[in-house]
C-alpha cells in the first residue's frame, strides 16, 4: 500500500489527519529542501544549516516569498 496521499493540495502538499495542509518546519535542512527545490536553492548557504536560520537571516516569513 502507498504511503502517498490520495488528495495532495495544488502545490502537492498533503493535508494531515486533522485537515491541516503539512508545511516546511523551521529545522528542515537546506540539503532537504534542494533535494524539492533544486540544486539553486539557496547557493550560498551550507547545506546543514535550517530553514528558520535562513528566514530569520533574509527576513522573510515564508519559502514563497
């Protein structure tokens, strides 16, 4: 059986038990999300730092903005 959702969200997030849409956290690494996002994201950051450093650091809320 796969653990895939059987309803993914537009941008292929899948929502939780409760409803809730799963989001990036704070302490995933930047190795992981190029894995997502491409090798481009964020070039000039070491890869075992987290998203919050880097959301806190570029003053952004969000990896949309």
């Amino acid at each position: 059986m796969s653990d895939s959702p059987k309803n993914p969200g537009l941008d292929g997030r899948a929502r939780d038990k409760d409803g809730q849409i799963d989001h990036k956290h704070p302490t995933t690494k930047i190795k992981h999300l190029r894995e997502h996002y491409g090798k481009h994201f964020a070039p000039d950051w070491d890869g075992e730092r987290t998203l919050g450093e880097l959301l806190k650091e570029s003053k952004f809320e969000s990896l949309s903005q």
